[in-house]
C-alpha cells in the first residue's frame, strides 16, 4: 500500500483541514475528525462507522503530521482514515454544536 499525500488543504471554521488520497477518493485523518467535531474517544467514534467508510493507511515520512511537533504521530506508520461518506455519518449522529456546523 502506497503512502497516502495530502491533496488539499484550508482553514474551514477556524479548524484546519487536510484531505488526503484523490479527488475521486479523498480520504480524512480520524484523529483531525476527531478534533474537529470535539469527540474525545477516537476508539468510540470510529466504532461509529461503517466497516465501508473507514481505512488504514500509511501516512509515510514526508507529511507534517510525521514531524516534530506536528501531531505527534510516528512516521511509516498506519492510521484511521476516513471516506467522505464517513465524515458525513459522523456528523449527522454528533450533537455538538461544531459538528452541526460543519453540516
């Protein structure tokens, strides 16, 4: 499996905002979700979704997340990945107030 890039980014209600894989299949880091929609157990929301809406990936050794300073997250190392159809389910069960935002 290929290491995933980012394709896209920009600010959209004071959050930063990645989008990796392509534009025909554009994918979401979990834990941004997460921090987005202010869930607190990233476990539990991904149990949330659909087998369908959620992968594995790699983010590889050259994207901000895998350096110092930028998330924490080690490099060459797999992580939850959301569809847009994912993100979408997750907001329509959240009842914060961002999440009905970002609706």
């Amino acid at each position: 499996m290929s290491n995933l890039t980012v394709i896209h980014q920009q600010e959209v209600l004071g959050q930063g905002f990645k989008v990796y894989g392509t534009v025909e299949d554009p994918l979401f880091l979990a834990k941004d979700v997460a921090n987005w929609i202010e869930h607190t157990n990233l476990t539990m929301m991904l149990k949330q979704v659909d087998s369908e809406e959620k992968i594995k990936h790699n983010l590889g050794v050259n994207n901000n997340y895998t350096q110092v300073g930028h998330g924490g997250l080690r490099e060459n190392t797999e992580f939850w990945f959301l569809t847009e159809e994912g993100i979408y389910e997750l907001l329509m069960l959240s009842r914060k107030p961002i999440a009905k935002q970002w609706r």
